[in-house]
C-alpha cells in the first residue's frame, strides 16, 4: 500500500484557528474535504466540526485540523491556509494536485 503524504497546516490557519477558539468559545476543529461537484468536478469544503472514527488529525498546540480518509488522496501534499484578502478572510487550499480551479478556487479538477 502506497502512503500518503497528508496536506500541511500552516502556521497563519493554526493561528487563526486559535484565535477563532480563544475565549468563552468552544474548542472547534477544522475539517477540510473533498466531495464531488463544483464548477470543476470537485470540490472544497471547510467547516467546524467534531472529530469522527477514522479522521487524520493535523495538531498545533491545542488546535486540530482534521481530514477524512476519502479526501486524503486528494489532498496529498496540499497546504491549509488562511487568506485574508480585500474581498474577505477564509480558510484556503493550496493543492498542487489541482490540474485547474475555478475563479472562487474551492472547486478543482484533478
């Protein structure tokens, strides 16, 4: 079985992350996943949610990204990040996998 090099968190997503569950918040992960569909065939999606049985869990400090098995492969050798641009703040993946994106670049093909 080959393996699979999961994506990278960087220190930015950590951050902000940490600065989303600071406070009275409860402790949130992030999840990143690929499900089908989009403008390009697959897509991104990034939500808060609570860790499930076979989650790959991404850790700095008390922060936790998590990614399911089944969007593992695509999200082979990807980084997580936060961008904070002129039209908005978000979580994004750069995925050098992605042959092509759409202009919201949470769809891609692969």
């Amino acid at each position: 079985m080959e393996l699979i090099v999961p994506p990278k968190v960087s220190e930015r997503a950590f951050e902000r992350l940490a600065e989303i569950n600071s406070g009275d918040n409860k402790m949130k992960c992030l999840r990143v996943s690929v499900k089908g569909g989009g403008c390009s065939g697959f897509q991104y999606e990034i939500q808060f949610d609570e860790p499930e049985e076979d989650d790959i869990h991404l850790t700095s400090g008390d922060q936790t990204v998590l990614v399911d098995k089944h969007s593992l492969p695509f999200l082979e050798n990807a980084t997580i990040d936060f961008a904070d641009e002129l039209i908005g703040s978000r979580f994004v993946v750069i995925n050098p996998n992605a042959k092509s994106t759409c202009g919201c670049a949470m769809s891609f093909s692969f």
